[in-house]
C-alpha cells in the first residue's frame, strides 16, 4: 500500500510510528512487514510511504476503510492506494482520463470507475 500525504517525521518519531497512529485511527492493528519512505528527501516535499503487510486481507480491509480518513482531525489529507506495477498505473491513467471524458460529455449521467470484469465504466 501506498500512503500519500503523511508528514515528514518530527522530533524523532519514527515513520513506523506514524503508520501504526494512522491505523489505529482506522481501528485496525494489522501486522506489517515493512514500512518505508520512497525518494529522497527535500526541503518542502513529503514524500510518500510505502507499507507491506503480512496478508493481502489486511491489505483490503485497510483500504476498504480508508475513507474514515477523511473526517480525522489529524489525517485529513492523507490518502491511501494499493501499490500498482508500472503497466497498471498506466492503465488506470487511461481509464480516468476516459471517465473524466465520459462525464463532460454526459453531464446528467454518472459514471463510476469499477474493477469488475468487462466494461470499467458503469452509468446510472
């Protein structure tokens, strides 16, 4: 998983301890295998986090409840996303590009982006 927007550690605090606070936030205590900053640091820039879990199950429940971040006081404008492969995040750069056409040429209709199989685009 890839955590975006959680800030630089301070003080000492450690990333890992910082993760564990925003799981506990989702109220989840998952075991994690690794957790680690990507990049290199600059003045000015966060960088993003990557974090492995033990199980994939553990992986999907965080995710699934990665919304509740939003009405944290502390993670307000922390976001989570799986970690994708290059060929992958090309392909949901595609599909978003292709659902943000679909709604601006169908105002009145809503499009969602789905990971079901067959058609990625669903509208109401």
């Amino acid at each position: 998983m890839i955590v975006f927007g959680l800030p630089e550690e301070a003080d000492g605090v450690s990333v890992d301890t910082t993760v564990a606070s925003l799981l506990e936030e989702l109220d989840e205590k998952p075991p994690m295998n690794n957790c680690l900053r990507l990049g290199t640091a600059s003045e000015g820039k966060v960088r993003p986090v990557k974090v492995s879990f033990e199980s994939r199950d553990s992986l999907l429940v965080v995710l699934r409840k990665a919304s509740v971040l939003r009405s944290s006081e502390n993670f307000k404008r922390v976001y989570l996303e799986p970690d994708r492969s290059y060929g992958e995040r090309v392909e949901r750069r595609r599909a978003v590009k292709t659902l943000n056409e679909l709604r601006q040429a169908h105002p009145e209709r809503k499009y969602v982006l789905r990971n079901a199989c067959g058609d990625p685009f669903t509208c109401f």
